[in-house]
C-alpha cells in the first residue's frame, strides 16, 4: 500500500532482514549491459568481426592492454554478478535459518512473484535434495514458478494471447514454433535505450527466471556432486523458454494457460526432455556424471566466501567466446567414459555368465563320466564273477565224465562218454535265467536254471541214469523221463553243484508220482 515495512517490535521474538535485491528494471539494465559488454569484448560480436581487429587491432603480444583492464571493469560495471551474488547470499541465509534453527520464514518482496519466487525456490533447492534431481527441479519450477503466478509472458517478453467478453482467450499456432527472437538479442547498447518505455511489455520484461538459473549454475559449480542434472540441461531449459515452443511458459498465469488452451495446442517441454533422455538413457547429456545422491543427502549452506559467482560459460559465453565456453568438455569425456566403462561391464558379465555356462556343462561332463566309470566298473565285476560261475559248472560238468565246449553265443555242447571206446552221446547245454515270473520272485538273480537234452537214444547203460534213477522218481525203467518241460534233475544235484528248481516239483501233482499204479 506504499507504507514501507512493518516494525520487528510488533512481532515478538522476529527479526526483519533486507537483502538489497534491486527490481526488475535494475535487472533488465544489468542484462543489457552484459550483452554489450560481450558482444564489444568477446571473441566474436554479432556483426561477425573478431575481437583482434575491434579497438585497434589489440593483441596480447603487444597490443593495447589497458582496453583489456578496461573490459574487466565494465564486466562489473553490468552488475549482473552483484546481483547474483545478492539472490545466492539471500537464499543460503533462508536455508541456514530454516536448517540450523528450525526457524519460519516469511518472503515478501513488492508484488510477490519475483524476487520471492526467486528467494524461496533457491532456499528449497539448498534444502530438500529431491529438488537437485531431474524430477524434482521439475516439480520445483511447476510450484514455486508456474502454479505461483510468475508472469512468463510479461518477463520474458513473449506476445499475449488475445481474447474479448465470454470467449475464450485463443492462442496462435505461431508462438509455439520458436519464430519470435528473443528479446535479450533483440535489444542492445543503444537500441535499448530508444526502445520506447510507454510499451508495457518493455517496461514489465526483466530476466527474472534467467536470473535464477544463473545463480542454479552457481550452485552447480560449487557443488558438483549434488545434482542430478547437468549444465546442459539448464541451458536447454532456458532456450526452451525464450523460444516459445511449448506452452508451459506462455502467459502470465495457470488461468490464462487454461483458458486459451495451451495444454491443447503446445507441446509440454517436460515430456519432450524425457523422450530425448529415454533415447540415450543414462548418459544422456542432460545427466551428470559426477551425480553422488549419498555425498549430499542433506542441506546445502555455503559460507559466505564461496558465494563468489562468474560468468556462465555454457550460456552467457557460448556465441561470444565458443572456445571458452566448452568447460563440458570435462562432462563429455567423463561421459564417453562412463559409456566405455558401461560396455566393458555388459562385456564382462557376458563373459562370466558364458564361463559360468561352461563351468556347468564341464561338471555335467565330469558327472557322466564318474557314472560311466562306475558302470563300466560294475560291469567288470559282473563279467569276473560269471566267468567264475561259468568255470565252476564247467568242473562241475567236466566232474561227471562230460566235456564242455562253449560256443560264442553262450550255448554249450556237452559229450557224455561212459568209457573211452564208446561212441560219445551228446547232449546240448545252455544258461539262462528264468524266464517265468513265479520263478523270478522266488529265486535269487544269481540262480542259475539249467536244461539238458539228450540226443542218444539208449542211456540206460551211462553210470549217470543210475544216479537219474535213485534220484528222480520220474524216471522210468525204460529209459523215458516225466520231468516237467524236460528238464532233468541231474543237472539240479548236489553232485553237481547247482541248485535244482525246486518250483517245478512243488507244480507236480502227488499223484503223478508215488501213487500211481505199476
């Protein structure tokens, strides 16, 4: 209301502090003086002469070098770093208070979306480190900036929207394709000054947004570990603004921006960020590679030595000075190395997974191989204990007076001579396991059965049918043998050695034997 400010003695226990920041027409005229000052002494000026044949054709081999002391000294006389340095000390004096006193600060300044906006997103930033990262400087600019009231199109020079009675306010196509130049490169040395000051978008323009990402750079050099995105991206995100592109800066209000429908003809700069960045993923150049979120995880408070601002060279140099503003050379290589180091560690664990692969197929092979010697060993024993059995019923039989001849497909050939002057009568011998199922359960697999057919006609006169005969009450007086299946039980005795197969005799009925009639 004009009344100047209220007394600290009607609040108890408050303090008041003025932090000195100029207006906005002070910062306009900062910014202008800037301009010139780096279009007059920097490399190259907008009318594409080089700075060696400006002011005499001065060198620094022998030129004059009191123009050069005398660039320094307008440099300061812009102002410009005075006043960053102003916003920077005001915001790091919020956030100590807040952070080392738990105190409650009231911001205020003339209408209350300048400066205040300015003092109060630095503080947050130096306070909460989710606003140093990609997200949250996001979220920061949407609620101390945007959702505030900051009037962008008045700020940044930008043409309103036109709109009359109850219609709604409609915004051109044109202001979003980035063909209105800026009016920081439109204005300078004394353009400005004749620039008529009855305009209202002259006298409300004022680089209050450029002004705090300067002083977010300044933070950024101080503290480079603290935050998640790079220089590259506030450059970005200021062109971004000038340009008119898209339409989250358009109008001076979120009323305006609804009512002309900006939502629905511009493109939203957030999403288009996060598309380039989905691209290269994580070493996009909008990250920083030196992020460490662990060595920051609180608040930020610089002394007062360190608020000692300079030129943003990735900004305020890049078409005055091209060579000197390349300091993310240093982010590039770091950069393509993290990219490097990235490729080499894919590689790495794809060859470990690949040795891992044939480390197991290599104990699956060793495997096999202990069970393939442990078969074949069992089969050596298999084979060393019937050749064993097989040589004892060799004896066993040669015993008898016969003679064993073996064939290669396990059958045998057995002659039976009753002296040596006798014709031999053969019988053919073969070993086999049971076949029969009740057979099975009942005997061990190591039993053996045995089958023998006689070949001769008569063996009635052999010293064996004897031995048949006191044996086996299946034999007859003639010679003939009721054994079932023809199997004899000489082969099952004890004189030879070998188990008989007591199953057959328990299918034999009682009467098939003892009481039968003569």
């Amino acid at each position: 209301m004009g009344g100047g400010s209220e007394s600290s003695s009607n609040y108890s226990d408050s303090e008041i502090v003025f932090f000195g920041i100029d207006n906005i027409h002070a910062m306009r005229e900062s910014l202008i003086r800037l301009r010139d000052y780096l279009d007059t002494h920097g490399a190259t000026s907008s009318d594409g002469m080089s700075s060696f044949l400006r002011h005499g054709g001065w060198t620094w081999g022998g030129g004059n070098l009191s123009s050069m002391s005398a660039s320094v000294s307008t440099l300061g006389d812009s102002g410009w770093l005075i006043h960053v340095q102003s916003v920077l000390a005001g915001s790091a004096w919020i956030a100590a208070r807040v952070a080392l006193e738990a105190a409650s600060v009231l911001v205020h300044c003339s209408d209350g979306w300048d400066r205040t906006t300015q003092l109060v997103s630095l503080a947050s930033l130096l306070l909460d480190p989710y606003y140093r990262t990609i997200k949250g400087f996001q979220a920061l600019i949407e609620k101390d900036w945007l959702a505030f009231g900051h009037p962008f199109a008045d700020r940044v020079g930008m043409p309103s929207v036109s709109g009359s009675g109850s219609m709604p306010l409609e915004l051109s196509r044109q202001y979003s394709t980035g063909s209105l130049p800026s009016p920081v490169r439109q204005m300078s040395g004394s353009q400005a000054s004749q620039a008529p000051s009855s305009s209202h978008a002259q006298n409300n323009y004022s680089p209050i947004f450029l002004q705090w990402v300067d002083c977010v750079s300044q933070l950024m050099r101080m503290y480079p570990l603290a935050f998640e995105f790079s220089s590259a991206f506030l450059v970005d995100l200021v062109d971004s603004v000038f340009s008119c592109r898209f339409g989250n800066f358009l109008c001076n209000s979120e009323q305006e921006r609804q009512e002309a429908g900006v939502f629905d003809a511009c493109g939203c700069l957030w999403a288009y960020m996060a598309d380039l960045r989905a691209s290269s993923g994580g070493r996009h150049v909008h990250y920083n590679p030196f992020y460490e979120s662990s060595q920051h995880d609180g608040p930020l408070l610089p002394p007062a030595a360190a608020l000692a601002p300079t030129l943003w060279p990735q900004f305020h140099l890049r078409w005055a000075c091209p060579l000197e503003s390349q300091a993310g050379e240093l982010e590039s290589q770091c950069r393509n190395m993290s990219k490097r180091y990235s490729e080499l560690q894919k590689a790495k664990e794809e060859a470990e997974a690949r040795a891992r692969e044939a480390n197991a197929t290599l104990e699956s092979l060793a495997s096999d191989l202990r069970n393939e010697k442990r078969i074949s060993s069992s089969a050596v024993d298999l084979a060393k204990k019937a050749s064993k059995e097989n040589a004892a019923i060799k004896r066993a039989v040669q015993s008898l007076g016969c003679k064993v001849h073996f064939s290669g497909d396990g059958d045998c050939t057995v002659d039976i001579e009753s002296n040596p002057t006798e014709i031999p009568q053969k019988s053919v011998y073969s070993s086999s396991m049971d076949e029969s199922r009740g057979t099975a359960s009942n005997n061990e697999k190591s039993d053996l059965s045995v089958s023998a057919t006689v070949l001769a006609d008569d063996v009635s006169d052999h010293p064996v049918s004897g031995v048949c005969e006191s044996l086996c009450p299946l034999r007859t007086r003639d010679g003939g043998c009721r054994w079932p299946n023809a199997g004899c039980a000489q082969f099952g005795s004890q004189f030879i050695g070998l188990r008989a197969n007591f199953d057959a005799f328990d299918r034999l009925s009682i009467y098939d034997s003892y009481f039968q009639p003569e």
